[in-house]
C-alpha cells in the first residue's frame, strides 16, 4: 500500500493531507524519514508520525449543518471558527470536500481517510445538492435549460446538473463536480447571482431537519449508504490512475 493512503487509512488525515504530511517530513519508515507519499509500504513497517506509533482509531463520520460564517477546515490562521471545533471529539476529524464560508448547509467530518477520498474523488462522481436563493427572478426555463445542458465557466464548461425550480428565486441543483465555487459561478453565468446558498444533500446523505450548528453521528447504515453511493457513481472505464481532486466548494 502506498504511505499516503496507509496513512489514511490508519485514520491520520485524508488521503490528499496524508500525502501532505508525508511531503513536510514528518514520517518515518523504519527510522527513514520518507518524503515521497507513493512509497509502498506493509503493516509490518515500522511507521512513525512526528515520531509516534500509528494508533488505529475507530471510524466515524459526523453530519454537521455548517453555520455561515465557519470555515471548512480544521485549522485557520486568521482564528476564524472552522466546522472541527464544532464536533467535540477526542478523534482527529477533518472536513470532508469544502464549503465557502457565506454557503451553509450539510458537511461531513470523519477520521476515515479512504471514505473522505471516495466521496471527494471527481472520478467517484458523488452528488451534492443545493438549494440557491438567486437575484434577478423569476428563473426562466432557458436558464434552467442551460444549466441542465452544462454551462461554460473560465475553467470549461460544466457537467450537465439536474435542477429544479421549487419558487421563482429558487434552485435546487445536483452536481457531482466539485470546482471551486462551482455553484455559485454556475448561476452567475446564466444571470442570477446566488444571494444564499445551502447544501442540503451529499450522496445518499440529507440535511433533514438538523438545525444551524447541530451534528450528529451517523450510523454504520448512513456510512455504507455513503460508501456504496462512491462506488456506484464511478464512471466505468475509469483510468487506473483518475484525474486529481480539485477542491470541493460550493
């Protein structure tokens, strides 16, 4: 097994921060300190972490309705509130995929590496779903159209989404893409700017009626539900090695 996903396996990091960490030196491999995260490597290694043991933890995954104004990683710089410090746990949980600060709604935290990568993956093609108050109403059925179709952005164009219209400000839009601010570019472009964006679903996942703030823990059901929907959306005859992940942010 490659030290990156070894890592994530053992439940450190995420696969793509796994191989971070490799990359910054903090790991050994029988004393060595390995640099390159697709050193293979067994579990008769001797694997150290900033000079500790790995220590297998036990699997979890959390839903949490992400406040405006929190950001979606584990740690800032600028001392903002982040989604982690919002799930008291003696674990180390990080989010999984991103979303903007100003975007509220369903967002995952987990200490499970391999699930993080099946649902963040591009090539797994996991859907989200949001709900987006647009300017500009009511949304005409050719920007609905457009959307369905694919539109074009300054990084190409999009994947079809599936979308409905349930007010005349209000979208709800299914992607399985995750480019940066995707959503909100996706509106823009057709002529109504988000003026409030909510994920309410992730694969199989919904937000249901869990309040601004609250998390929960998922059962063993809700993660293989989670699980099977990566393994059910992969595009067949994906590549041996699939294009790398861009950064989920709606």
């Amino acid at each position: 097994m490659r030290l990156g996903k070894y890592l994530a396996s053992a439940g450190v990091a995420s696969r793509r921060a796994s191989e971070e960490i490799v990359r910054h030196g903090r790991v050994t491999v029988g004393g060595e300190v390995v640099t390159d995260p697709a050193r293979d490597v067994t579990a008769e290694d001797d694997v150290l972490l900033d000079g500790q043991p790995l220590r297998e933890s036990e699997r979890v995954v959390y839903a949490l309705n992400k406040p405006r104004g929190v950001v979606s990683t584990a740690r800032d710089t600028h001392g903002r509130k982040t989604v982690v410090s919002l799930v008291p746990s003696q674990l180390r949980l990080y989010p999984v995929g991103r979303l903007d600060a100003d975007t509220t709604g369903l967002i995952l935290l987990t200490n499970d590496g391999e699930l993080a990568h099946r649902l963040t993956h591009p090539s797994f093609e996991v859907p989200k779903t949001y709900r987006a108050t647009v300017a500009n109403p009511p949304v005409r059925e050719s920007a609905i159209r457009a959307l369905r179709g694919g539109v074009d952005l300054e990084d190409g164009p999009t994947a079809p989404a599936r979308v409905r219209r349930t007010a005349p400000d209000t979208l709800e839009l299914t992607i399985h893409e995750g480019r940066e601010r995707q959503v909100r570019r996706m509106c823009e472009a057709i002529g109504h700017p988000v003026v409030r964006l909510e994920r309410i679903a992730f694969g199989p996942l919904s937000l249901g009626r869990l309040r601004s703030g609250a998390y929960r823990r998922l059962s063993a059901s809700e993660v293989r539900a989670l699980a099977s929907a990566g393994r059910a959306t992969r595009r067949s005859g994906a590549a041996s090695r699939p294009p790398r992940a861009r950064r989920s942010r709606a």
